[in-house]
C-alpha cells in the first residue's frame, strides 16, 4: 500500500464519515476509543506523531527506542479507562512520561540525510511522522495534513538526497512548505 494511501486510511479508521475531500485531521479530536480501534500500524503511525508533537513541547529531540512502546502501552492503558476523552486530553492532564530517555536513544535531530535514506521505508515513515508531529508543535498546529506530508516528505527526500550530510531536520526546514 502507499504511503499516501496507508495515511489516508487513518483518517478513515478515526473519524466516522469522512470523506475524501477532507484532506486534514484535527489531532485534538482524536478520542481514545478511535485510538485503541487502530489497527497496530496505524497506532504506530498515531503514535509517533504524537510523539513527535509530545517531545517539541517538552524541548527534547531525544526518542528511547527501549521506552517508546512502553510509553505507547502507558497511553494506551490511559485510553482503555476514558475511551471517550481524547487522547490529547488524556496526555495534557498527566504527568510527563520520564525523562529524558534511558536505554537505546536516537536524537531525531542528528539523523544524517544518508542514514534516513538507507534506512528502511518504515523505518523512514517513523521519522518523518514523528517530525511531523514535532514541527506542527513548534507552530502550535495540532493538524495532520495528509497532502502537505506527503509533499513535504517527497521535497525533503529530494533535498536529502542530493545533501546526505545534511540533517534531516535541515532537510525539511530548507524544503518543505
């Protein structure tokens, strides 16, 4: 399946009677019922973003590999006792998660254009939603856009792969709109 047509299938999962006009989720709508209904990659997908939104608010660039699908099972939890608050909700009103991260850890600022380009397509998307999420938060845009991602997505690969030195947060920051 596509990457544009993987994303577009969330909005579909979350939102009932969504049609395909609408080309933009509003993340703070997102209830913890059309969260735990996800199936595990759009979770993933979900969650990343989220995650990514999370860490720009709390100034950290730092991911825990080790950490991130404990965290994810911690909201989850969260989830399962409030299904009709959102999931924006339920993370405002808690503490933190601990931080900063312990175990394996990837500062999603250092990432080179080269090793997010040999990396995997998954492992790619990951990234570029979990920057996703991270740059809306710096605009205090709690938006996904699905055309605007794929489009900035494809600049940046671009961008990146005539710059594989380059970061890429550079990458996005010098391509995308």
């Amino acid at each position: 399946m596509g990457k544009f047509a993987f994303a577009l299938t969330i909005v579909v999962a979350i939102i009932p009677g969504v049609g395909h006009a609408q080309m933009t989720l509003d993340m703070t709508q997102v209830t913890c019922a059309s969260y735990l209904a996800m199936s595990p990659d759009q979770g993933r997908v979900f969650s990343a973003w989220m995650s990514g939104w999370y860490n720009q608010k709390l100034g950290r660039t730092t991911v825990s590999v080790d950490n991130f699908a404990k965290y994810v099972g911690i909201v989850r939890g969260w989830c399962t006792g409030s299904p009709s608050t959102t999931v924006m909700q339920i993370l405002n009103n808690s503490d933190p998660l601990p931080g900063p991260p312990s175990g394996l850890k990837v500062d999603m600022s250092q990432i080179t254009c080269k090793q997010y380009l040999s990396s995997a397509a998954d492992r790619q998307d990951m990234i570029a939603y979990w920057l996703s999420g991270y740059f809306r938060a710096s605009r205090n845009q709690p938006t996904f856009d699905f055309q605007r991602f794929a489009d900035n997505k494809s600049a940046a690969g671009k961008y990146c792969k005539k710059r594989r030195k380059e970061t890429v947060i550079t990458a996005i920051q010098n391509s995308a709109r």
